[in-house]
C-alpha cells in the first residue's frame, strides 16, 4: 500500500523557510474563500525560545504557502496548491507550553488600500476603469470577470480604497477578493451559470450538515430612482409581492434599479439553503466552483461552494467545504406566452426595452444580459452613435428598430 504523504512549503520574507519553520509547526489552515480575503494561520511551539526572541515575527511580515501532496489518489502523482501570498495581520504567544500563533490575510501588502481614507467622485465610468484605477494605485493587477457595468456617479466619501471598491461591486452583483497580487472582481450570475463538473458523493464525506430556512429570504425587491425627465423618485418593484427587501441603494435609472434590485435579492437569499462536509483532500475544490451532490437524496443537486478550508496538521490533512444552493436552470421552467425563446433568430427592439428584460424573456434570468450584448455589441454601439450617443454605455441605450441577434442560452 503507497504511503499518502503531505506537506507545507513555507517562503518568510522571500526567503525559502520551510526546514526552519517545519520542526516546529504543529499545524497550519489556509482557508480560500469566494468573496472575502483568503486567509492562512500557522500554529508553532516554542519549546526552545527562538520565536520569541530572534524570530519573532513583524506585523507586514509577508509570507507564501504551498501544499504538497503525494500518493493520494492511489497513484504516485505529486500535486501542488498553491494558497498565495500574504501579509502577517497577527500573531500571538500562549504557554505552558510556549505556543504561537501567526495569521496571515492576503490582502494587499500596502495598508493604504485597506485604512487610507479617499475623497472621490466618480462620473461617467464603468465598474472595470474603476477597479482598474484603484489596482493600478498599489500596482495590483485588475481581473475582470463579466459584462462592465456603467457607472454614471459614484461618490467615495471618507471610505478606504478596498471598501469602496468592493461595495461598489456588491452593487452591481460583482463580488471581490485579493489574491496574490491581483484584484478579481467577478460577476455572480456568471459564475452561478457555470456548469457543475465535480461530484460530492456521501461517501467521499466524513460529516456533513444540511440547513433550509426562510427566515430572511424574499420574493422581491424595492429600489427607488430619479427619473431625469419628471426629477421625480420612482420605487419600482423586483421579483413578486410577499416577502419584500427594501434597498437603500439608488440607481441611476429604471434598468440600473432593476439591477440593483436583482443584485440584493441574490445577497438576501443566498443562504437559503446551506450545506457543509468535512472530507479526505482526495478532489480538488475551490471557492466559486460549482458542484453536484450526489447520494443525500432530495438534497442533490448543484451548489457552489463559498469557502474550502484546508487543515493540515501533525496526522491529518483534510477539507472542511460550505456553500449554498443555485436555483435550478431557468432555461427549464416554462415560458409564458409571449416570452420568447433563445437561439430563435432575431428580435427588433421595441420602445421601452432593456437588454436586461429582454435577457429575462429569452433567458428566464435578468442576469444574463451579457449574452445579448456581446452577441451584438457592434451593431448596438453603432446606433447609439448614430443617435448621438459616445458609446451604448454597454448595452445600456439601445434604441427601437434595431435588429438583435438571439444566441444560444
């Protein structure tokens, strides 16, 4: 029988430390988490004084962890997970027995970007120029996942760069982590779509813990905005009666709020319906993917996963996973008359449309906007040209009499 075998490999102040550090290490969590900083704590005795004296470690202290695995699926392969880069926020000394504790966050090594207070205003821009600017500032790179966003003001009043920039993507459904070296904001609706391609089996599980509640979800939204014509407010009304969560977010205009409405019922009931296991490290998993379960009865289904924490200690190495679960594919619930179908030829636009209803009609998701835009990108900014627009603001003008291709859902 081949010996399953793991490790940490450990680089302190971009010096290799791994040999130094492993006689001492007890254990060690690196948690990878969808939209939050990734994390990793060490656990260290200090029988023989060192950490304490010469190696006590420095708040901004950077360090970079690997986990390596040997033999574990039954083969002799070697795999390497890479958890990245971060900064020492903590640490701590216990004893008897003299223990410490380090954590680490992956937050940008520059603390302006979490503590520094900024004074902006912010017209005329999309989500991606903003993220941009604000990664370019502490030379980070920008990740961009999704369909750019228009902005047409946003007021960053006393709030830190990293604040800022990741309620401003809450907003408009775009979640947001660090992660060596880059700022990645992605879309939700896009990585919900994301097909599922692993299986949770109930025997790849040691434990598991499935919760369904209805204590604060909703059946719709409220999101009010300022009509530029009549400068009057406007609340309009996102998903169905019932339940109803009031946001104080405002919009820009009628399909920023139906956005923004969309956006805050996904937050709201994102949890829903949870689930959690503790297993072997034996499939690769990672926050964001999505994955069936199979063999919990009425509870398989699709899932993504919010967080993996990967605990690795003296006898052990195992995953502790959560997440929650993705509504079915809309594209399988019947349409009403009248809705449309996708991948059915071409649509003219009529007065009043918006890509995002019309990505409801054809997609049964408001969300997927993105589909009809990029399908028709050229064709929608050169009428917004033509009516003497700079661009369609991403699909934001589109005007009656223009002839839309209908992909695929």
């Amino acid at each position: 029988m081949v010996t399953r075998r793991y490790a940490v490999n450990l680089i302190y102040n971009g010096v290799q430390a791994t040999s130094e550090i492993s006689p001492y290490l007890n254990s060690f969590t690196y948690t990878d988490a969808l939209d939050e900083s990734d994390t990793v704590s060490l656990n260290l005795t200090d029988r023989e004084g060192r950490w304490a004296a010469g190696w006590i470690p420095q708040k901004e202290d950077r360090l970079s962890a690997e986990i390596v695995t040997e033999n574990w699926n039954g083969g002799k392969e070697q795999k390497r997970i890479s958890c990245g880069d971060f900064m020492v926020d903590d640490f701590r000394f216990s004893g008897p027995p003299d223990m410490l504790s380090i954590s680490g966050i992956s937050s940008p090594l520059n603390l302006d970007f979490k503590e520094t207070r900024r004074y902006k205003t912010w017209a005329e821009a999309t989500l991606f120029q903003i993220a941009s600017e604000i990664s370019g500032r502490y030379g980070l790179e920008c990740v961009f996942e999704g369909a750019d966003i228009p902005i047409l003001k946003a007021e960053q009043s006393g709030q830190a760069d990293g604040d800022f920039l990741k309620k401003t993507a809450q907003k408009y459904g775009f979640g947001m982590k660090t992660y060596s070296g880059r700022i990645i904001l992605f879309e939700y609706a896009l990585y919900e779509s994301k097909a599922a391609e692993k299986i949770i089996r109930k025997s790849d599980v040691r434990k598991w813990d499935y919760k369904s509640t209805m204590l604060g979800t909703y059946t719709g939204a409220k999101v009010s905005y300022t009509n530029p014509g009549t400068k009057e407010t406007v609340e309009i009304l996102v998903g169905k009666e019932g339940r109803l969560y009031k946001t104080n977010e405002k919009a820009d205009n009628m399909a920023d709020a139906e956005r923004i409405g969309q956006n805050a019922l996904r937050n709201a009931n994102r949890k829903e319906t949870t689930f959690s296991a503790c297993m072997l490290p034996v499939t690769e998993l990672y926050a964001g993917e999505n994955v069936n379960l199979s063999g919990f009865g009425k509870m398989d289904g699709r899932y993504q996963i919010g967080k993996v924490l990967h605990q690795v200690g003296t006898g052990d190495y195992s995953l502790q996973i959560s997440g929650w679960r993705l509504p079915e594919e809309a594209a399988d619930e019947p349409k009403e008359d009248g809705q449309g179908t996708a991948g059915q030829g071409t649509y003219v636009v009529q007065s009043g449309d918006t890509l995002w209803e019309l990505s409801e009609r054809f997609y049964g998701s408001p969300e997927l906007y993105g589909r009809l835009y990029q399908a028709n990108r050229e064709v929608i900014d050169r009428e917004a040209k033509r009516r003497g627009k700079a661009d369609s603001r991403n699909g934001y003008w589109i005007f009656p009499g223009t002839e839309l291709e209908i992909p695929e859902g």
